[in-house]
C-alpha cells in the first residue's frame, strides 16, 4: 500500500474544492441542489450525461437521492462525482 504524495494530495484537494464550488454556484446558498441544479452542476464539470428516463443521469441520480427527494447534499454529490470519475 502506497502513501499519497504531496501532488497526489494536493490535487485531490484541488478536485474536492472544484466540486464544492460547482455545488455551491447551482444551490445558491441552499444545503441541497434538485435534478436541474444537479445536471447544471454536472455539466459545468464537463459531463454529458444521457437525460432519457432511464438514461445514465437518472439511474445515477436514484442511486444517490437516498431519501428519494430529488435533491441531494454536497456529501452525495462528491460521491456521485467520484463514480463518474
């Protein structure tokens, strides 16, 4: 098992806050972004998600929409994220 080095972590870093300020542009202020917001989000990252009903961004959306609200928290949206990546 190998430690992170100094790039390693600073460009997780890097990546962790472009992530929180994409949420953050899209949820104005609010704790949770919706599906709109989170497309936006998504796309201001550079995805292209499939937006068919059973197309990827649904299927990913549900799989991360734990309370099935259709809104997420900035935790969830890291994680979503982090799938894609």
């Amino acid at each position: 098992m190998s430690l992170l080095d100094n790039l390693q972590i600073s460009q997780s870093v890097s990546h962790l806050q472009q992530l929180q300020q994409a949420f953050a542009q899209h949820a104005a202020g609010q704790p949770n972004i919706n599906l709109q917001q989170i497309q936006a989000a998504l796309a201001s990252l550079g995805f292209a998600l499939d937006m068919q009903p059973e197309g990827a961004f649904y299927t990913l959306c549900k799989s991360f929409d734990f309370e099935r609200r259709g809104m997420i928290g900035l935790d969830s949206f890291i994680a979503m994220n982090m799938q894609l990546k």
